[in-house]
C-alpha cells in the first residue's frame, strides 16, 4: 500500500511592503507631484506677497501689508476686475448654453452624427495659444484674408474695446465649444431612456420632457462644467496677451495679465504680483465654493 504525500505548499515570501506601507508607496509620486508644482509654488507665493521682493534684486524682508495696500489702490486693479466678470459671465453663458446645444444636435442625429462630433471637436485639438496666434493673422488689418474688407469698410476687429472683446470671445467660443459639447453629450448619455419613454407614454411635450426630465438631470453635469468655464474664464491670460496685450487703452487688461505686468513689466514687484495672486485665489475659491453649493442638490447634505 503506498501512500501519497500532500502536495506542499508554497510559501509566500514576504518582502515586508504590505499594508499601510504598500499603498504609500503609490500614493508618493502623486504626493511629491503635487507637493513640488502646487504646495512649493503657494508657498512662495505666500511668501512673496508678505515681503518687498523686486524682480532683480530678491527677498528685501517683510512687507506685509503694504503690498495688499498697494495691490488693491493700483489704477487698473478695480478697472480689470470688472471686465474680468464681464467677460467671465458672457463667456459662460455662450459656452455652456452653446455647449447643450451642440450636444443635443449631435445626439438626435443619426445619419452625421459621427461627422458632426469631429468637426466640432477639431478645433478642441488646437492649444490655445496657437488659436490665438491664428486668429491674430485673421484679425491682422495687414496680412489677414479680411485686410482687403477691413479697409474699404472702415472697420477693425481689436481696435475698439467692444470689437476686442467680441473677438476674443470668438475665439474662445470657436476653441472650447466642442469640448463643452463632448462634457454635456456625456451627461445626456447618463440618463436613463426609461425615464425618456416614460415621459412619452404620459404625453410629455418635447420642451417639457427638455425642462423638467433632461435639464434637472444634468445638474452635475452644469456644475461641472459651470465651474471649469468659469475658473478658466476668470484666469485668462493667454488669447488677450497675444490678441490685444490689454488693449485699446487697457480696455481688456484682465486680473492675471495684470499681475503678469505688475510682476515683469512696469513695476517689477513680485511682492505686489503675490499680493494680487493670493486675492484672486481667495476670489475664485469663495465663487467655487459658492457655485457648487448652489447645484448642491435638495436631498445632499
């Protein structure tokens, strides 16, 4: 009679990398990403808006108040805040209501759908600064394909404060239009069609099936992309630089290209540049906070 012996057991080794250790271990890349591109640089920026730190000659020591002081009494601080909103405010409503629009398009269609969501999404696919540039060349009244037009009509896309401002939202409507599309298309995927066949048994309409089913449903949907239209909105920079670099007449000198001039044109202070940082990051925390606060839904805490 023989008999078999139990097959052995392999025996994990243990490399002492478990648990609690293992998973910070993951989670360090992350943390020293964001340590080094985010808590470094709020820091310094802390640091900068409390001391007189001109641009060449470094740290001179402590500053504070005097820098918020000189921040908020500069000529054009109160001047940018307010087309910083105005363009803030037409740029949100055009893109997000723009944006719905799109993607209700793109939804009904059937035959061009997939034609329809590329042309959209083309001009998502270009930086932002390379946008700007092309339609510096269009709005050129010396090398633009308008030139000619602009000429014999007398008439400018930058040189008035209205035009530079209309034109600028142009470019951002033409530029984001389609990504605003894609984050509202993929709202509208999320709702269930039981709720859509639902409201067609009871006899819903098509504009109140649109207010009372599709519109209440993409609520997460408008904060999100409320709060990302509006933190980039509020943080522009890059078109009005290349486009208008504030012009005409500082008519379209926004919050952060004023800091860019406060910081290395002019005045060369990067205490004050710190200052008129800190306000607009407490600015755009206490509108974030707001906005999403009020899309907070009923039944959430």
């Amino acid at each position: 009679m023989t008999s078999t012996a139990p097959p052995l057991r392999r025996r994990r080794a243990r490399t002492g990398f478990g648990g609690p250790v293992q998973g910070w271990l993951y989670a360090a890349p992350t943390a020293i990403f964001v340590a080094l591109l985010f808590v470094v640089p709020l820091v310094l920026v802390l640091q900068m808006s409390g001391s007189d730190w001109p641009l060449l000659s470094g740290n001179r020591g402590p500053n504070f108040p005097e820098n918020y002081v000189d921040a908020v009494s500069h000529r054009l601080f109160w001047d940018s805040i307010r087309f910083t909103l105005l363009y803030t405010v037409i740029t949100t409503v055009i893109l997000i209501g723009l944006g719905l629009g799109l993607a209700l398009l793109v939804q009904e269609s059937t035959r061009w759908k997939g034609l329809l969501r590329t042309a959209f999404l083309i001009p998502s696919a270009l930086g932002l600064a390379s946008a700007s540039l092309l339609f510096y060349v269009l709005y050129s009244p010396i090398a633009g394909p308008f030139a000619g037009l602009m000429k014999s009509w007398g008439i400018t896309f930058l040189g008035t404060p209205e035009g530079a401002l209309w034109s600028t939202i142009f470019l951002i409507v033409w530029r984001f239009a389609g990504f605003y599309m894609l984050l509202m298309l993929v709202g509208l995927q999320g709702i269930p069609d039981d709720i859509y066949e639902a409201a067609r048994i009871d006899g819903s309409s098509r504009w109140q099936t649109f207010r009372y089913i599709t519109v209440p449903l993409l609520k997460p949907t408008f904060a999100l992309t409320t709060v990302m239209c509006v933190t980039g909105s509020l943080l522009a920079f890059e078109q009005f630089y290349i486009l208008t670099k504030g012009g005409p007449d500082n008519s379209t000198m926004t919050v952060v290209q004023l800091i860019y001039n406060v910081a290395f044109q002019g005045q060369n202070s990067l205490g004050i540049a710190g200052a008129l940082s800190v306000i607009v990051l407490l600015a755009l925390i206490v509108i974030n906070v707001f906005q999403l606060r009020a899309f907070r839904r009923p039944d959430e805490s």
